[in-house]
C-alpha cells in the first residue's frame, strides 16, 4: 500500500520536472484555458508513459519545490471530464493529500494517470489545441507530435522504484491516526474504523442530531494508510453509514432564498474495501435541484450583479447591497441551476473581488462553484 504524502515526497526528490512528473502552482479547469492545458499534459504523460503511472503534483512552486498548497478538490468526475476531450483516455484519479505544515482547507493535488496503452489523443478542438492532436513528453515540456507516433517504455524502472521508497509502514499509521484525532482535530467529535485488518478510515466533524439521524458538519475524513483526505468542507453537512465493508457519506448542501433554506442531498460516496487488500470509491449524484420562479430570480441575478459592479468600481454599498452581496454564491448558484448559464462566468469572475474586498464571503463563493463543478462533470 503507498503512502501518498511519501509519493509526493519521492517525486519531489527529483527536483526537475520529466517525462513521467509534471508540478504546478495550481490548475485552474473551471476555465477554458486551464482546462485545455490540463488536458493536454494528461495526454502528454499518457503517451510517455504506456506501461506505468505518471503523475501531476499540484500546489508546488516551480522555483524551489516548496509546498504551498492548494484548496480540497473534489475529484469525483474529473474522469468523465477526461473521457470526453481525449481518445484512448487513461484512467486517472485526483487524490487530495494533507501536510501537516498546510492551513487547515490546504492539501497538495496529486493526480495520478495510466494509460490504456494505446495512442492517446484531443478527441475535439479546445482552446488553442485542435482535435486529433498528440503529445509527448520531451523533458519537463508537453509537446505535439505530427509523425513518428510510437510509444515508448523508458521509465517503468524508475516509477516502480519511487512507488516502493513511498510504502507505508504500521508506524505512519499509527501516527497518523492520533495525529488527526487529538492534534488536528481535537475541538470536534472524531472517530476512526478499521476495515480488513488493513485500512484505517478516520472522520472528525461538529455532530449533530435530528430525530434518527446524525449529521456533520466541518467534515473531514481520511483514508489514514495512504494520506488520503476523502472529504473536506467548511460548511455542507453529510452523513456516515459503515459496516464491515463499506464506508458510506451522504452529502447534503444547503440551499434557497432569504430564510427559506433547505438541505437537499448532493452526493452519495460509498467505498468498498475487498478482502483482496484494494478498495473502491463510487459517487453516485443524487442532487434534484431546487425550481423557482423565473421573473423572481431575474429580479435576484440582475440586483447581484449591480452589487458586484458596484464592488468593481470601488463604489460602497448600503446596507441591502451588502445583504446581498453576502447571499451572491448561494443565490447565484440556484440561478444557475434554473438555467442561467451565464452565472457560472458571473462567479469565476468574482473570485478575486470577493478574495480582495470581501474574505468573508470568499469561503462560500468557492464552496458553490465546487457544487456546481461536481453537478457539471455529471
């Protein structure tokens, strides 16, 4: 079994970018480009790489390696995102990997990719790529290739080395397991569970009871053997089922207008541990968003948005516009969900005012658009 903050550490031994490891700062896939960039390195390293993984470290600097972080990153169909723009798409995962140094929300990205060993290639035009072109590593550069397509297997040696230094041990997990419940999260209820004699699942969160049912809120789970944090949010709620195999979550967001709020359930996450040593993670949406009057929510788009170019030019607001300004993230996501496409480019935009003039509000605005990128990629 690895341990993935020892992979990243491994990879990160190797200072220089190559053929099978690519690091960033961050990716940015809600936007066009980044998500054309990101995507054309995932084919680069598919092709480089056609017997063994190849991996993308993310939340690095480029300079000097140190670990900076970036936010929790909700993986569950990047998959789909994958198989839709690339032929012959590799299977890949996007694993969120704590560092005790890191601000509590910080992980580093580590997406792994294994390719199908064949030919991997943009299925349609992105950006500035076209369609049926193909990439390879040359170095730490992603480039395209018109002729002499061939994969090759040069690192499979080297990648098997690094997986093994990256083995877990009982005594990182052990560590691991107080670390989290009486270092990290001391303040909340936490618990732990042992399944197959071989993976430790540990879950800490502010609990709550309504009739049968018991909720969490300031969730954050791990799969302890492996580094692994499962789930993190701030501010959604979920519930946890587990037997002797499996380790279920339920999650619920809160969502409407004024004081009419409601959970409605969002996701559902079961994993499956085998006898065998391996374990797999289904998500299954089950989001059934919320519908509301068309002429009501025009009324609500356009006086958001008015606020927000208000903030844009340093103008300041009454008392209503920072009302409203404080429920922009929740409100403009249902607009979206009734058929304002256009929220989602109004949101993006928003980041960096909300960031720069209002920080308060930044945590909710980035927890909406990670429900609406979970709901899109379905």
């Amino acid at each position: 079994m690895i341990n993935k903050r020892l992979l990243v550490k491994s990879l990160l031994a190797h200072n220089d970018e190559n053929s099978f490891y690519d690091k960033k700062r961050f990716v940015d896939i809600g936007q066009r480009e980044g998500k054309a960039k990101f995507l054309k390195h995932v084919c680069a390293l598919a092709n480089s790489n056609p017997n063994n993984n190849s991996f993308i470290v993310i939340g690095v600097e480029d300079e000097d390696n140190k670990i900076v972080g970036v936010d929790f990153f909700d993986d569950s169909k990047i998959q789909n995102l994958v198989n839709a723009y690339l032929d012959n798409p590799p299977m890949i995962s996007y694993e969120n990997i704590p560092f005790p140094h890191l601000p509590e929300g910080k992980v580093v990205g580590l997406v792994t990719i294994k390719s199908t060993g064949k030919v991997c290639a943009l299925r349609r035009n992105i950006w500035k790529y076209y369609g049926g072109s193909v990439y390879f590593r040359e170095g730490s550069i992603s480039m395209p290739k018109a002729y002499g397509v061939e994969l090759k297997d040069i690192n499979s040696a080297k990648v098997a080395t690094i997986e093994q230094h990256a083995k877990n041990n009982i005594e990182l997990t052990l560590d691991g397991v107080i670390d989290f419940i009486n270092v990290r999260h001391g303040d909340l209820t936490s618990s732990y569970k042992v399944f197959k004699e071989q993976f430790v699942v540990c879950w800490a969160g502010s609990q709550k009871k309504v009739k049968d049912k018991t909720y969490y809120s300031r969730v954050d789970i791990e799969l302890i053997n492996e580094q692994v944090k499962l789930f993190y949010s701030a501010l959604d709620e979920i519930t946890i089922a587990l037997d002797e195999d499996l380790f279920t979550t339920v999650e619920y967001v809160q969502l409407g207008l004024g004081s009419e709020q409601k959970y409605y359930p969002l996701e559902k996450m079961i994993i499956t541990f085998s006898d065998n040593g391996t374990y797999h993670i289904n998500s299954e949406l089950i989001f059934e968003p919320p519908q509301y009057n068309r002429k009501t929510l025009h009324h609500i788009y356009n006086a958001n948005n008015a606020v927000l170019q208000k903030l844009e030019k340093n103008i300041p607001l009454n008392t209503s516009e920072i009302k409203d300004l404080k429920q922009f993230p929740a409100t403009h996501l249902i607009c979206y969900f009734n058929g304002f496409e256009e929220a989602k480019d109004t949101m993006e935009n928003a980041r960096g005012l909300l960031k720069a003039f209002a920080p308060e509000i930044y945590p909710s605005l980035k927890e909406s658009l990670r429900v609406m990128r979970k709901v899109r990629y379905n």
